[in-house]
C-alpha cells in the first residue's frame, strides 16, 4: 500500500470521515488534490469494503478552458470506475466572467462563492450525506496563518478534517487533511491520474486551479518577494517559511495541523449568523440575500455597475 493512502486512510478512521450508508460527492475540478482525494477514498472502501457510494462532482464554470477540464474529470470517473455527475453553472443563470466585471471583484472571488454555494446545496438535492474536498496539509495550515494573521476567527471552527453540518449545511470532510501537497503530487503521478494541463484561465484565488500554478513558481525558486502579485507573494512566503520548519523539525507541520483540529473542536459549532437563511433561494447565508443570488442577478445585469462587496 502506497503511504499516502497509509495517511489517508489513518485520517478516515481517526476522524471517522465515512460511515456506513453515506454517499459522498467528491468535488473534481481536473487538479491533482481532488483527483487524489477521490481516488484515496475510492481505494478505502476497496481495501475496506463498507456500504459507501463514493460519485464525483463537477461544477462546469463556463471558462474558456472548461472542455478539456471535462475531458479530464470523464477520465478520471472513468478509472475510478465512479459515477459523475456535472453542473454547468450557466445552468443556474450565472455568469462568473460577467457576474464579477459587474460587481467590480476579481474573477476568483466570484468564482469561489458560487462553487461553495453549488457544492452543498446540488449535493444535499441529490441525496448526499457528505462532500469531499481536496484541501491537503499545506492548504490548512496556510489559510489557518491567513487567518489568523487577518483575525477572521469565525473561520477556525470550520478547519478541521470533518465539519459536521447542520439544516441545509452539509458535511463536509477533507481526507488529505494530514498530507502534505508533496505528498500528494508524488502520489497522483505514481498512480497516473488524469489531471488537466491548463485547468483555469486564472490563477489568483486559492483554489486547487491557482496552487498548482503557485507550486510551479514555487519550483522555480522565485524569491516570494520578486513575485509583484500580493496573493501569490504571501502564499510562497508562508509555504516558504513553514518548508523550512518542517526540515529543521520534521514532522512539525503534522503535529500543527493536529493542533489546528484540537483548536477548531474546542472552539465549537461555527458562529450561528452563518446559519440564517437566504429570503430568495432559502439556501444558508450570513446576510438577507446570499452571494450566490447577488451574483446571479449581476450575471444578467449590464457591466459597470456600482462595485458591491460580496
Ligand atoms: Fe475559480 Fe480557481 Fe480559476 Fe480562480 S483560479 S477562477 S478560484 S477556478
Ligand atoms: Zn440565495
């Protein structure tokens, strides 16, 4: 057994991330992280069987680049021999491009906001009891720093491996949560998954699509201060910093990203405003109208409106 499944599946029982009768939506986006994280699970109820029903879940954004993304998560639904189901964001009146020249925010933002909102509520329709994501060891530990750094503390509660949902929130888990994106690369070209060469046409957000790019600048031992785009300079600054930790104290960042768990379970049940709901789709939202449906209305609305904070 290859030792990223050994971690991943240490991770599953410790965290008890499946459980009996679940049917759990991997998010695919044609990267490497979720193309490992659907596999490892795939892989834990071959080596374990249990009542599980693993599907992968495309969300299409309408990009320029989002035929040869589809190719790619065909192919790997294909080798898992899973189900896929795919969403075309179109479908649902938005425009992320449009939606986010109207709103003056960057593509990422907007692109973000709808894929969080698509991937609890088209699973929760369809019957799911969880959805996966492929955030890794190095996600966690760089968003919990920005976090940190920016005092949104309402986040830390949900960077645990499991965040247990609630009403219409539903579970999510992250099954690399103890592995390192290293790992995880090796891991995916061993086995030979599919991934997509050219997966986005941008590359400023924090999703798998801009960290695969990040981790190539990162490579080319680009010092984090001669990279003039502020998100990717922190980002290489502090993957930087916690490399050089990790080879002067090895398994120090396994040891934190334990510490982060602790931390979010102690701190509970994340701050309740997050549970209201929205008065136009009744999906759950932080303000009267959610994100997702602002974002609709903008994706039909004409460009150079008013900047509005999403
Ligand atoms: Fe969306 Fe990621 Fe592309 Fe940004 S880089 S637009 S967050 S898919
Ligand atoms: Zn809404």
């Amino acid at each position: 057994m290859a030792r990223l499944e050994r971690l991943v599946f240490g991770t599953i029982r410790r965290y008890r991330l499946l459980e009996g009768g679940d049917t759990v939506y991997v998010a695919v986006s044609g990267g490497k992280d979720s193309a490992a994280a659907l596999w490892t699970l795939r892989r834990y109820i071959e080596v374990y069987p249990m009542d599980v029903r693993i599907v992968a879940f495309h969300i299409d954004l309408g990009f320029s680049t989002s035929g040869e993304v589809l190719r790619t998560v065909e192919a790997l639904a294909s080798k898992a021999d899973v189900d896929l189901e795919v969403v075309h964001v179109g479908d649902f009146g938005v425009d992320v491009e449009r939606a986010a020249s109207t709103l003056r925010r960057p593509v990422c933002s907007v692109c973000g906001a709808v894929k969080r909102y698509l991937m609890n509520r088209v699973p929760r329709e369809r019957g799911a009891t969880k959805v996966a994501t492929g955030h890794h060891m190095d996600d966690i530990l760089v968003n919990f720093i920005k976090n940190l750094a920016g005092k949104h503390l309402d986040w830390i509660p949900k960077m645990g491996p499991k965040l247990v949902g609630t009403g219409r929130l539903l579970t999510k888990i992250r099954p690399l949560y103890e592995a390192s994106g290293e790992e995880v690369a090796k891991y995916v070209r061993a086995v030979g998954l599919p991934v997509a060469k050219c997966p986005c046409p941008y590359t400023m957000g924090s999703c798998s699509y801009a960290k695969d790019t990040l981790e190539m600048v990162r490579s080319l031992s680009v010092r984090p201060g001669a990279v003039r785009t502020r998100h990717i300079s922190t980002y290489l600054a502090i993957r930087g910093g916690l490399d050089k930790m990790e080879e002067g104290a090895p398994g120090i960042k396994r040891r934190t990203v334990r510490g982060i768990h602790e931390l979010a379970r102690r701190m509970g049940v994340p701050n309740p405003r997050y549970l209201a709901q929205c008065s136009t789709c009744g999906e759950p939202s932080s303000s009267p109208i959610c994100t997702f449906c602002r974002i609709r209305v903008a994706s039909q609305s004409g460009v150079g409106k008013t900047a509005e904070k999403i």
